[in-house]
C-alpha cells in the first residue's frame, strides 16, 4: 500500500471499521514507513484526549477546534464507496425544518379554544373562591352566619352575573328574553325567578360575532 492510501484509512482504521486483510497491509505499511506511522500515533493520540475529555467533562478551545476540523474534514471527504453523497444543503436543510414545524395559525387556532383569556380565568377564580367562602360559613352554623355572609352574598351575585356575561361572549352567544309561546324547540332555556314569584324565560340562541373590517 502506498502512503497516501495509508493515511486516509487512519480513521477507519482506528475505529476498527476495516477487515481484517486491509487492517494486516496497513499494519505491515507503518512497520517500514516511519512517517505514516508518526501520523498514526499522533491521530490516535489526539482520539484518546477527545474520547477522555468528554468522560471527564473538559473542553477546552483547541479540542472544539480539532472537533470542527475532523467533522469538516468527515464531510467533505469522499464516499467509500464510490456514490455521491445525499444533498445537504441549506434549501433542503431549510424545507425539511419547515415540515417540522407546526403551522401557527393552527396552533393559536386550537389554544385560544382550550385555554380561555386571562381577564376571564382570573375572574372565574375569583367567584370560585367566594363561593366557597360562603359554603364554608354555612357549613359552620349560625354563628358564623354574621357580617361576612351578608357582605358576601352580593359580591358572589355580581361576579356570576358578569362570568356569565363573559361566559356568553366567548361562546359567541347572545342572551334573549323571550315568552314561552314563542320559544323554540329544541332551544336551551332556563328560568329564573324574581321576588313576588313571577318566573322569567330565558333562551340562549348563537349570534354571529361581528367582524369589522378597515
């Protein structure tokens, strides 16, 4: 084997990637040729501080500088056997990333209906939480039935009443008073009950949101 074909299978050689009879040619090669076997020792040197740097966590500028160089030193080399190397350039590079990547419009689609605005979950917390300071003050009797109760109760009525309202906007549905008779069917409804026992019906119909263009 001659020099140059020698020292471009140190690589190989290294990593034990050869057979058997091109491992026993190389090895009778550096045993009559001072040089190449000079180049063998010093790449093999090199390996075993990179392979022992990386056990022991230490990188310093010149072992990333020998990493870069063999990498490059990996790409631009031919092909062992013979084909030409798959393309791997930034416009392939840059359309197989774009693949991979979830269009935006899709995901802000799906989030903004399972996660609902910020003002609007803050408000939510807010009524959960005086509605279960007033079944705790029930829970404890009478007694704790004072001040805090009737300061409470109001406060819980208004915040559900604008959760509702804020309930019915993000739903895209408007709420309509309408008589009984002219209810349709099918249509949601729910009643509720003013002081001196008159009961009022209220449907639920969807309205499309408006959309104001410049």
């Amino acid at each position: 084997m001659k020099c140059q074909e020698v020292l471009s299978l140190i690589e190989p050689y290294l990593d034990s990637e050869l057979d058997t009879r091109t491992n026993a040619d190389i090895q009778q090669h550096l045993a009559d040729c001072a040089e190449c076997a000079k180049a063998f020792a010093a790449e093999e040197k090199t390996q075993a501080q990179l392979i022992s740097a990386l056990r022991n966590g230490e990188a310093t500028p010149a072992l990333w500088a020998r990493i870069e160089h063999l990498v490059r030193q990996t790409q631009e080399a031919p092909d062992r056997t013979g084909e030409p190397k798959p393309q791997t350039g930034p416009g392939l590079t840059r359309d197989v990333e774009h693949r991979r990547q979830p269009s935006k419009e899709t995901e802000r689609g799906w989030r903004a209906w399972l996660w609902p605005s910020p003002p609007f979950a803050a408000g939510l917390a807010a009524v959960w939480a005086i509605i279960l300071a007033l079944h705790f003050l029930a829970a404890e009797g009478p007694s704790a039935r004072g001040s805090e109760a009737q300061v409470l109760a109001p406060q819980a009525s208004r915040a559900l009443a604008e959760q509702r309202r804020a309930l019915m906007e993000l739903l895209e549905v408007a709420e309509v008073p309408q008589s009984e008779s002219a209810s349709p069917i099918g249509s949601p409804q729910s009643s509720i009950c003013k002081p001196g026992g008159e009961v009022q019906s209220t449907t639920y119909i969807p309205v499309a949101r408006r959309v104001h263009r410049v």
